[in-house]
C-alpha cells in the first residue's frame, strides 16, 4: 500500500493512493462506507492522523489493506460512482508529509563510505546521529524556502523507514518486524551553518527542511530496502546515484542501535543518509537557489520533487 496523508475541502486526511488510478481514498470515509455494509466495526473510522493508525498495529494494517482492496473492488465493478464521498481525484487534493508530526525524527549521517569520502571524513565506527523538529516537515506539494541568512543551501537525497511497533533493545534479527513502511526525505541543509558543530542543529532545522514523501510505502511492498536505486536530479541533472546495498549501517543495525538507547515508537522516521554528490564538495560548490527544482527518487518507494523559492524579505 502507498499510504498517504492529504488535504481536501478544507480538512486533513489519512488515504492511500489507489493504485495506478489516480484517486486518493480518505481511508476513515471509506472504513466507515465498508463497517455500513459488512455491519463490523471498523478501526480505521475514527483516525486522525497517520500516526493514529500505526499506533494500531498489525490490525490497523491489516484493516487498512482490506478497505484498499474493497474500493479497489469498487471501482473496477462499478467505477466513478463507487468512489463519490471516499475519494479524491489527485488534482483536488494537496499531498502533505506522510508522517506530518513524526514522533520522533532520527537521521543517520555520514551512511555512505562515498559521502564520507568526499566531504574528508573518516568512516565511522557507529551509526552518527542527529534529530530533526516536527516543525521542519513539509511534503511533496511543498515549496523550500531559502531562508535569507543562508547563502550553502544544499540538498541530500536519502531513505528513511517508519516505525509501526514499539520496542526496546529490539536484537537485529528481530529489527524489520519494527518497520511499518518506508519514504523518501530530502535532508536540506544550511552548510554554512551545519559544519559547525555548535551550529548543526540551526542547520538542519530552519522551516521546510525536513522534506518527506509522497507516501508511506509499506513494508510488504519493499522487500528489499537494502536492494533499491536512490537518485537524486536538481533541475533535471543527475547529482546523486547509488544503492542502499551501500549504506555502512543497514536498517536492522539502525534499529538496533537506537533501541539498545530508547524506546522505538509508531510513527518514529529515522533516515539512512545521503550518498556523495551533495552540491557542497563539486567543484566549485553548487548550492541551490530560488526557482531551482530538486527530485529524489527511489525505486521502489517513489519520487519527491520541490521548488526552491525565496524568503519573503522581512518588515
């Protein structure tokens, strides 16, 4: 499933894009339709927010599979009319962050030997972590804005999983039972600010840096998230290509790694990293800038385009 978090007619919702179709199923609209004419209740037809539906689990999933394929169904039986008040065509509605307020919000840096590399790092020897505000995420519909202090705005294509269960010194074997599903991030950062420790956090976490989506892909949809083509184009030229296969520390490391220190939740995003051919180490640097157009994708999961525009001048 390719869940997703939406805005239409004014109000926030949890959907799932029906496949190739192009419509966007309000997911509690539809559990409510389906509860009506199979006379069971459903625990899909009160939730709220993405995070309300992994904090139910394996039932939530399985409920919500159940609701896609019975619209799907539908659809295919009775077409157009079977989606009136339960769907959305993708041109009216506004894709926000899947995960619009993770509850926790977790990058791993330096991930890749080749970014290490280019940036004149050695490779590490545990995972190096740095964390995100809920503040900063926007979505696939968004635009990043350039903040004006920042002059080395830079992007960072990268891979990140959601949690769906929680846990605590969770063993590596056991890790990807944790994994609800996965989505594409695009770690903007202010270098100028980033590369100096006691200025990371500012650098990671002016508005609209966390960037995230277009869906929540599920877990049964990857099965192979260390097999998976990662690119990243600004303005159509290629600038990152690599494969997760790469990563230093693989997602059950990661998993492991950070419940062995606290207890992992629905709803925790934790990215993987970036691999070499950020703007800042080319030659000369090449940092975006207002009207430049960045796409991240990654096979599988899918492609997360945004504009760069200006900061409104202050008053």
């Amino acid at each position: 499933m390719e869940l997703v978090t939406f805005e239409a007619q004014g109000r926030r919702r949890v959907g799932a894009l029906l496949g190739g179709s192009g419509w966007v199923v309000d997911m509690a609209a539809a559990a409510r339709r389906l509860a009506r004419v199979s006379r069971r209740a459903s625990p899909l037809a009160r939730i709220s927010d993405m995070v309300a539906l992994l904090d139910l689990g394996a039932p939530g999933m399985a409920a919500a599979q159940e609701v896609v394929k019975a619209v799907a169904g539908g659809l295919e039986r009775d077409g157009r009319a079977a989606l009136r008040g339960i769907a959305f065509t993708r041109e009216r509605v506004v894709l926000r962050a899947p995960v619009p307020r993770p509850t926790k919000f977790v990058f791993c840096g330096l991930n890749y030997p080749n970014h290490a590399e280019e940036g004149g790092r050695a490779l590490p020897t545990y995972p190096s972590l740095f964390t995100r505000f809920a503040s900063t995420v926007i979505g696939p519909d968004d635009d990043i804005v350039k903040p004006v202090e920042v002059t080395e705005l830079d992007y960072e294509g990268e891979l990140a999983f959601v949690i769906g269960r929680r846990g605590r010194h969770v063993s590596v074997r056991e890790a990807m039972d944790y994994v609800a599903g996965y989505t594409v991030i695009n770690d903007i950062t202010a270098r100028e600010f980033a590369r100096d420790p006691g200025l990371r956090l500012l650098g990671k976490n002016f508005d609209t840096f966390g960037v995230m989506g277009p869906a929540l892909v599920t877990a049964d949809a990857v099965p192979r998230p260390d097999r998976l083509t990662l690119r990243t184009h600004v303005n159509g030229a290629l600038r990152q290509d690599t494969n997760t296969s790469n990563m230093i520390f693989g997602i059950p490391d990661l998993i492991a790694y950070l419940s062995r220190h606290w207890t992992i939740e629905p709803g925790d995003v934790v990215s993987t990293g970036t691999p070499a051919g950020v703007g800042a180490f080319m030659q000369p640097p090449r940092f975006l800038q207002p009207g430049d157009r960045v796409r991240v994708e990654i096979e599988g999961v899918g492609s997360l385009e945004n504009r760069i525009v200006a900061e409104p001048e202050r008053r």
